[in-house]
C-alpha cells in the first residue's frame, strides 16, 4: 500500500544555520502537501505542491517536489526560534498519507 | 470565524467506559476525518466521511466509531474494546467529494485522552 516516509525523525539545529527535511513516497504522488506542527498544537497547512519539479518559497522555506513525483523536501534557510515544531508530509497517491515528521529543536 | 471546534480539550476514561469526543466544523466541507497521534508516529487515520451518512474505515478503526448525521458534525467514539485509547486525538475536514479528497486539510485543536 501507499507509504510516505520521512527523515530525519529528529533535528536539532544551531540557530542561523540551514537543514533539509526529506519525503519520500512507495507510489508515484498526484500531489504532496505539508504541515507544521507547533509543540502543543494542531497541524497547519503550509503548502501544497502538484507538478513534477516544481519548487515554491515561503520566505524562509523552499519546498521541492521531485521530477519522479516520489520524493519532496523542505529547506529552511537561517533557522529562527519560530521554526520549532514537527513537519509533516503528506502525500496523496489515491488517499493522503501523512509520514511520521521531522521535530525541530532550536539552540540559540 | 470559520474554523474546527473540537471538544473537551483533555478527557479522562474509566475502564469499560465508552467516551464521545465532539468535532463541528463550521467551514461547509464536505470531507472530514479523525486521526490518531501518538509520539513519534504522525498521524494515523481513524475514520473519514466524505459525505453525510457516508464514512469509511481508515488505517486503525478498530475499537472506534464515528456517525455523520449532520455535516457540520462528526463525532469519534472511544468504545472500551480499543485496549490503549491513550493518545491525541485530531479531526480534520476539507473540501472535495465523490471520492477521497487531495485538498489540503483543516485541523481542530485537539482532545488529549487518557485512562484513568
């Protein structure tokens, strides 16, 4: 069945520096979506990606959706205290699966 | 404010005891779900209705139920056959019918269940 799997589980980051959260899906995606999660809370709709290769910016965030459409990232550029939380996928092949997301710990 | 009301925020169970957690949703979706999260394993889907008087079966519906007699609402109940209700549970909704939906998703705030 439709398995989307996400690495790393855990990232502890230095404040200001750069990571990469990476997505990878059993089946070939008609769309990929993400989510953050802030300790405490709900999962937030971040964005949606839906064509081979693209790559959409949120500031900071570069999302990345790979040419097999089997694989996405997300980059964060310059982490900040306000990135803490756990980032989910999800990937949608014939239901939306979530993988079990990156939680994000930030040392200033 | 359109949003997902969900409630209590935290719930107790007694042994044997069947609980009701409430989920309204005030969006005019169509769709909605209920998830599981435990730490460190994402969020496993539990039931989704894609439709008034419709719903399926997710990934762990075992010891669960749900009704959609409105669409507004779509209440989860922890029956006692589910042997570690512990967890947190979220609901969901979003637009899209006629099959699952590929919209992204709108999240309540949560219950925390646990057993007394």
């Amino acid at each position: 069945g439709q398995q989307v799997m996400q690495i790393p589980q855990y990232q502890h980051v230095q404040e200001g520096e750069d990571f990469t959260t990476y997505c990878n899906s059993s089946t070939t995606l008609s769309n990929i979506q993400w989510y953050k999660q802030r300790p405490g809370g709900h999962p937030v709709f971040l964005i949606q990606l839906v064509k081979s290769g693209e790559v959409k910016k949120q500031k900071r965030l570069t999302f990345q959706f790979g040419e097999a459409k089997k694989n996405s990232s997300l980059h964060i550029t310059a982490t900040q205290t306000t990135d803490v939380g756990t980032y989910f996928c999800a990937g949608f092949g014939y239901k939306l699966s979530f993988g079990a997301g990156t939680t994000v710990t930030v040392r200033a | 404010d359109g949003g997902i009301t969900q409630s209590p925020k935290y719930l107790f169970r007694k042994e044997g005891q069947n609980v009701t957690l409430s989920c309204e949703q005030n969006l005019n979706h169509d769709a909605m779900y209920w998830y599981r999260q435990d730490p460190g394993q994402g969020l496993r889907l539990i039931y989704y209705s894609q439709i008034v008087n419709d719903f399926q079966k997710g990934d762990i519906a075992e010891g669960y139920s749900v009704s959609r007699e409105k669409k507004e609402s779509f209440p989860l109940t922890v029956t006692s056959a589910q042997k570690n209700p512990t967890a947190f549970y979220l609901c969901a909704s979003s637009t899209g019918t006629g099959g699952w939906s590929n919209q992204p998703q709108h999240f309540g705030d949560g219950t925390r269940l646990s057993i007394l």
